[in-house]
C-alpha cells in the first residue's frame, strides 16, 4: 500500500536526472564523443524482483519524459495519460515503466540548451549532431545504470518508433518485445523535406544568431513558430482539418481582404507555433530533425531491410493508421514484411483513424486494446513457459 | 478416430478446425490463411507446439489473434501471401476462405510456393441441398454457413468438390489426402466422387506439389 501510495505521488513530481559516461564517454555516430552527458527521465510502477518487468517508452520529436501525470514545466497532462497508468494498457501495477527524455532535446537531458563543460557555457551548435542511434546509445546506458539486463517491452510512436526499431536491430538481445506506432525504418525525401523547411525557418529568423541566442534576450521565436506550424500540418489528415475547421472564419463574418488570421485553421496554426515556443529550444529542434533525417535502419546493411532483421528474436507488434500520410501504412507494412521474410515474430494492424499522424497520441481504443492484449499474452505466456 | 473427435471435443475448437489440426505433426511451421480469431493457431501452438503465423483480412480478428500471444498480421491474404518466402512453412491453411478469394488458383498456387504442403478446406456447392435449392426456387442459394445474399457476399468464386479436384489436376497439384466433412464438421466415409460431392458440405483437402 505504501509503495502504491508513493508511486502515485510521483506522478507529477519533476523528473530524477542521472550524469552518466564520466569515466566511459558516450561514441556518437559522427565519431565524437559526450563525456559526461545527463538524461533526465521519469518512472511509474515497481521494478520487479528479478527486473523483468521493465518497459521503455521512447518520445516523439517534441515529447519529453512527462507521458504521464501532470508535467511540471507545461503544467499540463503527461502525452500519453490514457497509455500508462495503473490499470491501463501499459500497467503500471504491473510493469515497471521507464521514460527517457533523448538525448539532444531540451527537458533535462543534454542537448544543446544546456551547459558544455568544456566553456561553460551553452552548446548552442559546438553540440554535436547526433542520430536516433546516439539516442538509443544513452538509453542504453540508462538502462545499465537502472541494472535491468532485458527489456520486457520498447513502446513509441513516431520518432518513438524509430528507437524501438533502432534498439531492436541493434541492441536485440537487451528487448523481449517492441511495440512501433505510426512510424518508420527510414525517413524519405518528403519526411526530409518537411524538417528542411522547418530548419530553415529557424535558421532565417535573425534572433537565431547561428544558434548563439543564449547570448541576448531575444529568442527565434518567430522561426520556430513556423516551423511548428509546417509541422503540425503533416500531422493531420486534410479530412480532420477540414472536419474540424472546413473554410470558417475566425470571430468575423466576412473576409477581411488583408493578412490576419481570417480563417480558423490559420488561428490554431498560429496558436500551435505560439504556444511551442516557450515550452521548446529551438537548436534542439534544428539537432532533433537532423537526427531523423539521418535515421535508416537499413544503411548498415547495404539497405537491405531484411539483412537487418536478420536473426532476430524479438516479437513485434507494428501498427499503423490509415489516415496517416506523415509515417504511412505501407512503410509499416515494409518492416512487416521485411520481418517475415526472415521468419520473424511479427503481429501488425492498420488502424482506421481519420485524424493523421497525431493518432497515435489520441484517444484511439483500438490502439490501447491491441497494445494491452499484445503486452497481457507476452507475459502471461512468458510466465507460463517459466514454469514448464 | 471417433473416440479421437469425442476426446478433443472437450477442448472448444470448431470440429472442422480439429480434423485439420489432427493432420498437422508437432513443431510444425504452420501459416493460417484469414485465421479469423486466432482459434485453430492457438489450439495448434498448445496442443502441437507448432510455430504459428497468421494473415487476417479484418482488424478485430487481429485483435483477438494478438491478445492470444499470436504472431498475426492484418491484410489481404492475396497480396500478403505473395511477400514470404518460397519454403518458410511447412503447412499452410487455407480453411473456408477459397472462396472469398479474387483467384483461387493463383492462391493454391501461392500457398504451395510458401508451404511445402496446404490444408485448404472450402464449402462444397454440389451439396445435394444447393443443388435443390437452385433447382426448386430458381434462386442463388442461401444456407446456414453460405448465408449471404448473391449481391453482398464475400464468397464469390464458389465450386464444387469436383471442380476443386480438376482445378488441382490442371494446376499439376498434388492431393494428398481429401476428406468429405458433414454439416456437423465430422469426416464422412465416402470415397466415390459422385458421393463426395453430392453429400459432402465441406471438402478438405492435403495438397503437395507434384
């Protein structure tokens, strides 16, 4: 009861920050090193005994460790409030939930924002570019200083995603299972070019100062605003836009020939771009996007996606949704197949959702039900193998 | 193999389910074809141990196949098929689905590209009473287990045991073994063609290739 009780209190509290790789600097993919680097992130449930029971659950581009309970900075629900909790899919009364926040972000973990130890002051761009790899790497040694030896499960979306597939290809025999919303084995051109543009946005606005910022007062606001705004756009479905604002004007009757926000989808787009800029950095979106761009779990193979999957032992489960044109249905349905291919444990669904990208963050009872009852069999069926 | 059927009775698997599962051996590799709920690959995974797959066409069978601990992905079995590779099973399943496919003997042929050998079970229209109902009404029939109207029903390439047995030949696939199950899902004694396929709601056939 007390440690139910003290798991609860936890909920909205700030999240614990671990200096890791003092002694043993983290190897980047560019070659450089990190040494020492922070990760901040947060925990829900009990370790168990013999530390089978833990589940990592990796971030989308602009999340953080917050997934649950209130979070401290935003002062707003966790992303992933339905997800995780006691009782809920990813029970918490049951596992033992670990939420990183990736390396390169602006939430606690080393990125950018934070304090080179070399000048003492803010990387700005002396941060070097990292990959999704680089992310999993520190994951990795999160993991080691938590003393869990396997995964039971690797769960996300999105970007999220992109790590569950990178930690099982390349950290297999560390994961029992891996769960991949809404995602991908490798960015395409049109994915590259929607960052592109975002970067540039953010590269143009004058405030940016080739990322030294830090140095004045003002902030590239306007150009991460932007940004923002291109972005959100790739996470919804023209169906759902036009559902929610069709051609209606914002608090007027009639268009204004002029340049104001005239109609409602250009207020909330403005809205979005407004409201994240005081909760994101915008160096770490310019680091974050790269590290997405460069993301190909295929290239170490001579992009052969099945050379890559190659022996596996881990059993996925894969889902996509049919309004998403961001991460779309047939780029999961090429990691399925690439998986079977190689005999490979692999259940997927596509879900009819007609709100975009930004399924996977909503409200989506087929989404929960498949993760619950995946994650229900895995260790009912574990347990019952144990015992034979 | 009466005492056999009473005895698996017990464990709630459909009956036509069971004389297929009967005729897959231990460990097999094993691919089921629109495996629906997951039901004959769960039965087959305790009971035989097999390494299990699925393809299932709708997402709440998908659903229910997962939360059983099932590997099963969702799609069309036409096309999904068509991305394993030759030899990756040992059995294939095809049970009451032939039917509903765009083309049959494309499919037949797929399953033995995958599998070294397929189970393929579908509903017999030369059954006595289809026959009848064509016969005495001039209407297309509708039946307990084909019960859709001629405009909405999935099942679309329907055939009889005998058209089954010719489309094997010219395909050049071998039967190994086939089976008439009655409206019950038992196997019947029958062994002449005509008989077969006069009574037999169901064929079930063992197929290699040739």
């Amino acid at each position: 009861m007390s440690v139910e009780q003290e798991n609860t209190d936890k909920d909205d509290g700030f999240a614990e920050v671990v200096t890791l790789g003092e002694n043993d600097p983290l190897r980047l993919s560019s070659g450089e090193t990190l040494s020492p680097f922070n990760v901040a992130y947060k925990c829900w449930g009990t370790l168990n005994e013999d530390k089978s029971n833990a589940i990592l659950v990796c971030h989308a581009l602009t999340g953080d460790q917050y997934a649950r309970g209130k979070n401290p900075i935003t002062g707003k629900e966790g992303w992933w409030p339905k997800l995780i909790g006691p009782g809920l899919p990813i029970d918490t009364d049951k596992f033992f939930v670990i939420c990183p926040n990736v390396l390169g972000s602006c939430s606690g973990s080393t990125g950018p924002k934070e304090t080179n130890p070399a000048t003492g002051e803010p990387y700005g761009l002396e941060f070097p570019v990292i990959t999704i790899a680089d992310m999993v790497s520190a994951q990795v040694r999160l993991i080691d200083h938590l003393k869990i030896d396997k995964l039971f499960s690797v769960v996300g979306g999105s970007m999220g995603g992109m790590q569950v597939m990178h930690w099982a290809v390349n950290h297999g025999d560390r994961v029992k299972t891996a769960i991949c919303i809404a995602s991908t084995w490798r960015h395409s051109a049109q994915n590259i070019a929607f960052h592109e543009v975002g970067r540039q946005a953010i590269m143009a606005d004058p405030n940016w100062r080739q990322g030294r910022y830090f140095e004045n007062e003002d902030r590239p606001h306007a150009g991460l605003s932007v940004a923002r705004m291109a972005a959100h756009i790739t996470y919804m479905s023209e169906r759902s836009l036009t559902a929610k604002f069709g051609r209606n004007l914002q608090d007027r009757d009639k268009l204004t020939f002029g340049f104001d926000a005239d109609f409602q989808i250009e207020s909330y787009l403005r809205y979005q771009g407004i409201s994240f800029v005081d909760r994101f950095d915008a160096n770490s979106y310019l680091y974050i996007t790269r590290a997405m761009d460069y993301y190909d779990i295929s290239a170490e193979y001579d992009g052969s996606l099945t050379a890559a999957f190659e022996g596996t032992d881990v059993k996925f489960c894969i889902m996509s949704f049919t309004s998403d044109w961001l991460y779309t249905t047939e780029e999961s349905r090429e990691m399925v197949r690439a998986l079977n291919a190689v005999g490979a444990q692999v259940s997927f669904v596509e879900i009819e959702m007609d709100k975009g990208h930004d399924s996977f963050l909503l409200d989506c009872p087929d989404m929960f039900n498949i993760i619950s009852g995946f994650l229900q069999a895995e260790s009912d069926f574990g347990e019952g193998s144990d015992h034979e | 193999m009466n005492n056999d059927v009473i005895s698996h009775r017990a464990s709630d698997i459909r009956i036509d389910l069971l004389l297929i599962a009967d005729m897959i051996p231990k460990g097999a590799r094993v691919l089921d074809v629109g495996c629906g709920d997951g039901e004959l690959l769960e039965y087959l995974r305790r009971e035989k141990n097999v390494d299990a797959r699925g393809i299932e066409l709708s997402p709440d069978g998908v659903n229910k196949s997962v939360a059983k601990g099932l590997s099963v992905i969702q799609g069309n079995a036409e096309e999904e098929i068509s991305h394993f590779p030759d030899n990756s099973f040992d059995y294939v399943i095809l049970s009451q689905t032939l039917q509903a496919m765009g083309r049959p003997d494309r499919i037949l042929k797929e399953l033995l590209r995958v599998g070294k050998r397929a189970i393929v079970s579908f509903p017999n229209f030369g059954n006595w009473r289809v026959r009848l109902h064509l016969l005495l009404y001039g209407r297309m029939p509708v039946t307990k287990s084909l019960d859709y109207p001629w405009y909405s029903t999935p099942n679309i390439h329907f055939c009889t045991i005998r058209d089954f047995v010719d489309l094997c030949d010219e395909l050049d696939i071998k039967i190994e073994k086939g089976m008439a199950v009655d409206s019950v899902g038992g196997r019947m004694g029958f062994n002449v063609m005509m008989f077969t396929n006069l009574f037999a709601t169901q064929g079930l056939y063992v197929l290699t290739r040739d």
